[in-house]
C-alpha cells in the first residue's frame, strides 16, 4: 500500500468519502492474517508488515482508551470513529474473521497433504520479510545487533517449546490464554496459534470454531468463546499501547527486535521435515515432525521444487514492497494529541 493511497485513504475518511475500493483492499489484507493467524508458526503480525499496515493497525487499537470513552459518552460518533480508524478496523476484522472461517481448511487440507511446500512458502516469505524490517531500522549500532540476537534467541527458544499435556481447566485458564495468544498474534515472528499449542489450548479453541461452523453449539462452548473473547480485547489493547510506545520512542531497537522474532521463528517452519508420529496417529494435529538438517535432504526434484517455493514465495515479499515503495508510517500519538477532560460550563 503506498503512502500516497494512504493519505488519500486518510483525507477520504475526514471528510466523510468513502473508496469502496480501499473497504476491499483492507478485508483482503485482512483475509490474508486470518489465514496466517490460524497456522502454528506463522503470525498474522507478519503479514501485516509485509502489507504495510502494521503501524496503523497498532495505533488504531492503542487509541481505544479513555479518550474514546468520553467521546463515546458525549455521542460524538464522527470523532470516536475518526480516533480508532473504525473503517479500517472494521473491514480488517471481517476480512481476519472470514480469513480463519474461509482458509482453516484451505491451510489445514495444504499442510495435511502438501507440508513440505506449504512450509517452504512461509519460510520464504517470513525470511523475506525479516530482511525488509532489517532495512527499516535506521541506526544501526551495537545495541541494534544485540537486539536482534536476543529477539531471534528468545523466538528460537520459544517455538522449540514442548505443547502442555495437561493444561489447568477452567474459564480463567482460557482468559489468560486468549490475553497471551492475541499479544503474539499482533507480534511479527510469533504465532499466537503456536503459543495456544504451548499452552495446550490450540485444539481446544479450532475446535469449537469448526464445530460452530458446523452450527454445532453449545453452552460450554459459546461460554469459552466469550472468556478468550474477552482476553483477547483486554491483552490487544493493552499490549498495542505497550507496543506503539516502543515504536514511537525506540523505533529502531523495537524493529531491531522484531527483527531478531521472525528470524528466530524460522526454525519452526524449517520446510524439510519428517514425519516421526507414533503408530496409528492419522491425524494431522497429532502428527510430531523432526527436522532433518540441509545436508542430509535428498537432493531430487521435491528438493528443488521445495527451494524454488521458498524462493519465489520470498520474492513476491520483495517485489510486494518494492512496487508499493515500502512500508507506511503513521505518527506516534503524542502526549498534546490527548484530548483534554471536558469541564462543565
């Protein structure tokens, strides 16, 4: 998305005109991180830098605060709405949620029977990626560099991480998880789904959705979608003001970091992988893969096809950034642009 259509998005939405064209775009980009959101290993944060949205989306969420309750409570729609961007919240959400409805057995049916050449195009794409949020920190320095390491370290560390067998019960166990899960889905290189598995909620939760698609419902499940719903909200806008004060304040380490997770996070979706499960597990979802190191993959013409996946998967990224001119940048909100209490006359 380029900073001229941006603008134009901008002023459009100040003066009340509205581009179909752009409502579509958004539900578009937002189709596509419901469909990374839902993979293990793959965030949806990721997506939307390698859309250029990132920054926006994070301001949009942080502006969900006091402010908003008082603009809400006086009725001033038009500047409640203006304030959290509402269109571009809005049919980002729907694409998001169309994206884990719509492509769930789309990606689930790709890594089931294609794993391998699935694997490949996140790992080019998110390797690509990696490099355009290296170009976009502007100093770099020692600090810099021991950012990236400790962020690819801790990213590393973290996918390697064994799946609970034994998660707590109960809905406050479910709250913290939808807290912990929303915070990594809006963090490029860390996969909220990944983090559900760590914390032995991932099947749990895609369950239900698939269930519910099925108009399989009960109350126990719509119980549980209302709990991680409401740790979802809570973790989102809590954590997005945490982040969007980073990005306003260390805006190079910050990337520097982020950097560091998508690099690190790699290691998860290494796309050579073979399929150790025990006897007798058909099921995708309880298949255990082990990674087989570059030397020791047959070179043949999957291994090639498998590199060629990556490649050009890493070259959309690139010429994705290239034709759209980077990445946009929306201002950090500073203390001034607070809209002071309203006092009584």
């Amino acid at each position: 998305m380029t900073g001229t259509t941006d603008s134009a998005e901008r002023t459009d939405e100040a003066t009340g005109f509205r581009i179909a064209g752009s409502d579509l775009a958004q539900t578009a980009r937002g189709l596509l991180m419901g469909g990374a959101d839902i993979i293990p290993g793959v965030s949806g944060g990721t997506v939307a830098l390698i859309l250029g949205i990132y920054e926006r989306l994070v301001t949009s969420i942080s502006h969900f605060d006091t402010t908003l309750v008082r603009q809400l409570g006086r009725k001033e729609w038009k500047a409640a709405a203006e304030r959290i961007n509402f269109r571009f919240l809005a049919f980002l959400g729907l694409g998001i949620g169309l994206g884990v409805a719509a492509l769930g057995s789309l990606m689930h049916g790709l890594l089931e029977h294609y794993y391998q050449f699935t694997m490949a195009a996140f790992f080019g794409l998110i390797a690509a990626s990696a490099l355009l949020v290296a170009r976009m920190v502007e100093r770099w320095n020692a600090a810099a560099v021991v950012a990236i390491v400790l962020g690819a370290l801790f990213a590393f560390w973290l996918v390697r991480q064994p799946a609970l067998q034994q998660p707590p019960e109960g809905l406050g166990y479910v709250f913290i998880c939808g807290m912990v899960a929303i915070c990594a889905m809006i963090l490029p290189g860390i996969s909220g789904s990944f983090i559900l598995l760590i914390m032995g909620k991932y099947h749990d939760i895609t369950g239900i959705i698939k269930e519910t698609l099925k108009l399989h419902i009960t109350l126990e499940s719509i119980s549980t979608v209302a709990v991680f719903g409401a740790g979802c909200v809570l973790g989102l806008i809590g954590f997005s003001k945490c982040l969007r004060w980073l990005l306003a304040r260390h805006e190079s380490l910050t990337m520097s970091v982020l950097c560091g997770f998508m690099a690190g996070s790699l290691w998860k979706i290494w796309p050579f992988q073979r399929d150790v499960s025990p006897e007798g597990v058909t099921e995708f979802k309880h298949r255990v893969y082990e990674h087989i190191p570059l030397l020791d993959v047959p070179i043949d013409g999957r291994f090639w096809l498998t590199i060629a996946i990556a490649v050009v998967a890493g070259g959309l990224v690139l010429a994705l950034d290239y034709f759209t001119a980077g990445h946009e940048h929306v201002p950090p909100l500073k203390e001034e642009e607070e809209e002071p209490v309203a006092t009584q006359v």
